[in-house]
C-alpha cells in the first residue's frame, strides 16, 4: 500500500473508539439522539475494525465530536508498525507513544515527526528489520539517540541541530536490523547547511 497509512488498520483504533463513544455521549446529553439509538451506535463503535466503520457510527452527530486536533493528544505508552512488502508512511498522532516498536519486513517506512506538536521528552523506536528501509524526517532541535544493532546494514543520520545539549526532545534509536538501511533526516536550513559548507 503507497501513501499516507490509513487507521483502518488498526493503528490508533482504540482512540479512535474512544472518541466516538465521547461524541456520542454528548450528542445523547444534548437530546440529539436517543437512548436506543445511543447503545445502538455505541455497540457498534465497540466491534467496529475500521476508521470507515467508526465515522459511520457518527453520521447526523459529527457536531459532538471533540475537535482537538489528534497530534495534540496526551503521549501513549506504546504502539505497533508493521510493515510487510509494502510502503507506508506514517504522520499522525502514532508517532506521539512513548515506545514504537516498528517491524519491517522487506518493506519501506516512513515516521514524519516534523509537523507533530511533540511534547518534551524522550521518544523510543524500536526496530526490528529484515531487508527493508525505514526513513525517520525528526524535527529541528530533537536529538538522536541511536543505539540500533547493525548486520550488513546502515544508519545514516545529518549532524545535530538546536542549541547545543538543550534538547528537550530526543528520539532513541534501538533494535536490530538485518540487511536494511535506516535513514534519518532533518529539515534543510540552508543558510545553516552553506556555512556549514563554506567553513
């Protein structure tokens, strides 16, 4: 699968869950439906398997729904990226967990953290690969921390921007990757990237 990786897949499903049930709630307090359309609804955000199937349940109450942003979400503990002879991108709120634990198999990824509102603090990718690539775009001023086992791989990672050790966020690099390639990049400054030329 090419582009932008759906939350149909389950990535992120259970905020999403939570969400609904929420606007639901709100719109049941707010008279616009009722009791049986309530549990009806409810139930079926509980058993739902997909983004599609969530938004479904919200049809006539998307009014109630929290319009927060979901890159601005309180950090999870832990979330899971499988990639499998595919490529992916992700760029959403997954990327906002603690812990990442990422699996690639003969696939590419991508975890854009540049438009994500991180808050402070340290963010761990683990990353097991087996023949594959995985791109990671940081933000300005995070610091990399890469402690990942290499066999017949790559990490390649530009210098460290920001102001000297105030870092205040720091993605740590861990795993083990096997025959791939781990790219890390920043946002080009190129006032920056001359002078830097120029020395």
């Amino acid at each position: 699968m090419d582009g932008i990786i759906p939350r149909d897949d389950g990535v992120g499903l259970p905020a999403l869950r939570d969400g609904a049930i929420e606007a639901l709630t709100n719109a049941y307090a707010g008279d616009a439906i009722s009791l049986d359309e309530y549990e009806k609804r409810v139930g079926a955000v509980q058993i739902a398997e997909s983004r599609g199937d969530v938004e479904a349940c919200l049809a006539g109450v998307e009014s109630f729904r929290d319009t927060t942003p979901p890159y601005v979400q309180a950090a999870s503990d832990s979330e899971s990226i499988r990639c499998n002879r595919s490529s992916m991108s992700v760029r959403d709120s997954t990327l906002l967990t603690k812990r990442l634990d990422v699996e690639i198999d003969g696939g590419a990824l991508s975890l854009d953290y540049r438009n994500i509102a991180l808050p402070a603090g340290i963010y761990e990718v683990h990353i097991v690969a087996r023949g594959g690539y995985c791109r990671i775009r940081v933000p300005d001023g995070a610091r990399i921390e890469n402690r990942i086992r290499m066999d017949a791989s790559s990490v390649s990672a530009p210098w460290e921007s920001g102001n000297g050790n105030d870092h205040r966020i720091v993605i740590r690099l861990s795993g083990d990757v096997s025959r791939s390639h781990v790219h890390i990049s920043r946002p080009v400054h190129w006032k920056r990237f001359f002078s830097r030329l120029i020395r």
